[in-house]
C-alpha cells in the first residue's frame, strides 16, 4: 500500500470538512468521496449507487476515513483559540463561546465577525490535513497488527 500523497490528503481534508467520507483503495490508490448517509439522513441517490456498490461489494479493498467527531472538532475550535495572543480579545470571546451553550454556532459567529476569519479556515484545513494524515496511519498500522 502507498502513503498518501500531500495532494491527496490535502483533497480528504476538505472533503472531511464538508461532511464526505473518504474510501481509499488500498491497492490501487484511489480514492472515493461519499456523503455520511447515516449522518445526513440522506435518501441513497442513484448518484452514488455504483459508488455505494462498489464500497459494499469490495468493503476489504478500502480504507474508510470519516469526518472528524464533534469532539475531535470542537478540539480543533479550542486549539485555534489558545494559538492566538492572551491579549486578543477575540480569543477570550471563543472560549467563552465553547464553554456555552451551542458551541458550534457561537464559535462560527464569533470567528465570522472576526478579521481572523481566514486565519481560521487556514489552521483549521492544517489541523484536518494532520488529522487525514494520523487516520491514515492507524488504518496502515491497524492492517498490520490487526490484532
């Protein structure tokens, strides 16, 4: 099996972060984007059905990489603050939104009405790239040792 290559997992970083799961074939190398049915509540689309049969009926030639947690995002919200200066109030103003109710959103508003906005966007694709790239490796490892 091939290691990733920093296009590809610059590409499962950003289908991650809208919410796709990603099929890596392992022999091949390729990879495949599907939404999280189970997550979305999607009805399955003739769109994806020979994608979704091709999954299903070579489930052992993939390696399925999921959208990060809640907890594994909301950890990525609090990384974000504790990067910027104790002096910033923006920062003060995230952690209150992440100790409150709705974190998500407050966050989300707060960033938005930010000018780190982009600043945001840039450590949060580098944390999913690290993230795609930690996945990667346990699925590798995991084949292994599958004990």
């Amino acid at each position: 099996m091939q290691p990733l290559t920093p296009a590809q997992v610059k590409e499962i970083a950003e289908e991650l972060g809208i919410g796709q799961c990603c099929y890596y074939h392992k022999e091949k190398g390729t990879l495949l984007f599907l939404p999280d049915f189970a997550a979305h509540m999607y009805e399955i689309d003739e769109l994806y059905a020979d994608d979704i049969a091709e999954v299903e009926n070579n489930s052992g030639d993939y390696i399925v990489l999921e959208p990060p947690t809640s907890k594994e995002s909301f950890r990525i919200m609090a990384n974000f603050a504790n990067s910027l200066p104790e002096n910033l109030g923006l920062r003060n103003q995230l952690f209150y939104a992440l100790d409150n109710r709705k974190p998500f959103s407050h966050f989300k508003n707060r960033v938005d009405d930010s000018d780190y906005r982009e600043a945001w966007f840039a450590f949060r694709d580098e944390q999913l790239r690290q993230w795609v790239v930690e996945r990667f490796e346990e699925e590798m490892n995991r084949m292994e040792d599958p004990d």
